[in-house]
C-alpha cells in the first residue's frame, strides 16, 4: 500500500481592505507519526504581523 504523495498549493496573498485585518490558518498532519502542526496569522494592509501562532499537536484518533 503506497501513501498519498504530498499535495502543494501555490497561491498569492493579497492584503486585507483599510483599517482590516486579515486572518490565515494552515494546518499540516503527519498520520504516520500522529503529528499536526497548525499556524495562525494576522496581517495588516501593510502585511505587518498583528498576531503570530505555532502550535504543535499530536493526534489522537484517525481523520475522517
């Protein structure tokens, strides 16, 4: 039984309107070990960071 291959999305990001912020997340999951990583950033017109996330997570149960 061969794993999926990694998948990659290539995009741009593009600034939030004056006087907004903008929220991304991301999340990576490692079944094979049980490990999750989820990042979280707030960004400014300027592309300033407001606020910055990194949280390492373990995995309990399977992904549906």
């Amino acid at each position: 039984v061969s794993s999926p291959s990694p998948t990659s999305i290539s995009s741009c990001w593009s600034p939030p309107p004056f006087g907004e912020l903008k929220l991304n997340v991301d999340i990576a999951v490692d079944e094979v070990h049980g490990a999750s990583g989820l990042g979280l950033i707030i960004r400014d017109l300027l592309a300033m960071f407001e606020v910055l996330l990194l949280l390492e997570l373990s995995l309990t149960s399977h992904l549906i």
